[in-house]
C-alpha cells in the first residue's frame, strides 16, 4: 500500500515537473515591460536602485502588509510558547573561543548592518538584509551562550518589534492627502523611505531574532 | 537557454521534488522543510522567469525578497506549532 502511494507520487510529480516545463518554455514575452516602467519612475522614486524603489516606494503597500504578517508570525510563535514551561537549558559548559569570536563579530554584524541599510538607496542592501544581519547576530551570540534565550517580550522589546510597523503606518497615514496610499512627494522620497527603512531594519532583526530566541531553550541563563 | 531559463526550470524541478516530499515524508520538521523548499522552488521560478530575456527585472525580484521573509517567518510559526506537537501536553 505505501509502495502503491510512493509509486503513485513519483508518477504525478514526474508528470506535473514535465507539464510545468513544458508550460514555462511554451510562455509568450511578456505583455506589459516592467523593467521599462520602473526605469521610467526612478527619477521620482527617491533613491537609485530599482529594487529598493519597487520595495518601498512604487509597491510600499506590500512590504507595509509584509511587516504586518511578520508581526502576526511572532504573534502566533508568542501563544504557541506562551504557555509552555521553559525546558532547561541543556548544553554544556560555554566554549571560551566561540564566545570571544561572537563578541568579536558582533559589532562587525552591527556596521554591516549599517552599511547595508544605506547602501540600500543606490546598490543592492537595504532593510531586509540589514535586519537579517542583525537577526543573524543575536542568534550567533545566543548559540555561543552570550545571550540567553528570550523570555516572553515586555514593553520595550515589543514596541522595538512593532516599531518599524508602526513608522511605516504613521508615515502613510500622513501622506493620505497625496490622493494614494504611499504616494511620496519626489522632494522627500529619499527622506522618508530611509526612515522607513531604518525602523524597518531593527524591527525585522528583533523580530526574525524573536523567532528564534523565543523559541530557545529558556531557565537558567547557562 | 538563457540562464534565466535554467534557473526557472531547476526551480521547478525543485518544487515538484519538495511537493512530493510533503506527500512522502511523515516527519513534521522534514515536512516543513520540504515545504518551505516548495517555496523556495516558486521564487527561483519567478526570478529566472523574469529575466529569461537576459535583463533583470527589478520588480519580482523585490516580490520574491517580501516572500523570502515572510517564508521565514511562517517556517518560525509551523516549528513552534511542531514543538507543541510533538511536546504533547494536549491541556491546550
């Protein structure tokens, strides 16, 4: 019966990866050039690469929902551990070289990040990556057993998580009387979308960091 | 063949095997990871779709960089509901 089911599975799949194949190299051009599009708007776009444009200025309401869904990610994350009696650590005794080299490359991460964030208006970078960075260095130190695992969050974390949203939203709602959700007047456009995204880049690393640390071993700080 | 091409077609190649291994595999982490390999199958399509004419097309590109993000972030939510599974206090 399972050999019938593996079988039956290899078959549809052989057979869907041949239909989609055949599907994606049967595709006509492209109806509408976005590449033009965009390229025609950059001057008004407020910063000079194409990416950071699209992301934050010409579809800004995608990555304002997206911050949304991360928010409501850590929510879920938050009632699943909530009530969960925190299982003691279990690793052994901290490792004297990983922890130096983590403290080491901590504020290295920390100025990448930085450079990242700024870089965002005119090469690739930008507040998801700047984030990642900061995410990926509170998970380093809490591997190497510099930093303990993240109880439940209180005030001031949670507003630093919700912070990057709520920028977002204030600076949307003040920009209603432009006639369309996240239309930036071109003058203020580098302005505003730095700001955007400088609370984007902590609020994306304490929440991608949360995703982790809340669900580390929690107790006594080992 | 463009690269583009080739990116597009590897990534549905991905997303069939990592389908099946949602179908296949029992193991909740394996099924999430598989899962979030579908995911992964979908954004390489989307990339090397859009640039199959050899010019990189800005806007996918940041629609695969919102879904990267928010695939963590789901992965995250699945793995805390897989440890309460597996954790098995059913007082909930």
């Amino acid at each position: 019966m399972r050999e019938a089911v593996r079988i039956a599975v290899l078959l549809g799949g052989g057979a869907l990866a041949v239909g989609l194949i055949a599907a994606v190299l049967d595709l006509p051009p492209p109806a509408v050039d976005l590449p033009e599009a965009v390229a025609a708007h950059m001057a008004q776009s407020g910063v000079e690469h194409p990416v950071t444009a699209v992301l934050l200025n010409f579809r800004g309401y995608d990555t304002l929902l997206e911050v949304a869904v991360l928010l409501l990610a850590l929510l879920g994350v938050l009632t699943v551990v909530g009530n969960e009696a925190g299982t003691p650590g279990t690793a052994g005794a901290p490792d004297p070289v990983l922890q130096t080299l983590a403290r080491l490359a901590t504020p290295l991460m920390m100025l990448a990040a930085g450079y990242l964030l700024w870089a965002g208006a005119h090469r690739p970078g930008g507040a998801f990556q700047a984030g990642a960075i900061l995410a990926a260095a509170a998970v380093l130190l809490n591997l190497a057993g510099v930093l303990p695992a993240w109880a439940v969050p209180r005030f001031w974390l949670r507003l630093g998580m919700a912070g990057g949203l709520l920028i977002f939203l204030a600076i949307a709602a003040g920009l209603l009387g432009q006639g369309a959700l996240l239309r930036y007047p071109p003058e203020w456009a580098g302005t505003l979308i730095l700001i955007i995204e400088a609370g984007l880049a902590l609020s994306l690393g304490l929440i991608l960091a949360g995703l982790f640390l809340l669900l580390g071993e929690r107790g006594e700080r080992r | 063949m463009t690269p583009g091409l080739i990116y597009a077609l590897v990534g549905i190649v991905l997303f069939v095997l990592a389908a099946g291994g949602v179908i296949l595999l029992t193991h909740p982490v394996r099924r999430i990871l598989a899962f979030n390999l579908m995911g992964s199958g979908v954004f390489l399509v989307l990339v090397g779709l859009a640039q199959r004419d050899g010019q990189a097309d800005p806007v996918p590109q940041a629609m695969v960089l919102t879904g990267i993000v928010v695939s963590v972030a789901a992965t995250a939510l699945a793995l805390a509901l897989a440890r309460r599974l597996a954790a098995g206090d059913g007082d909930a």
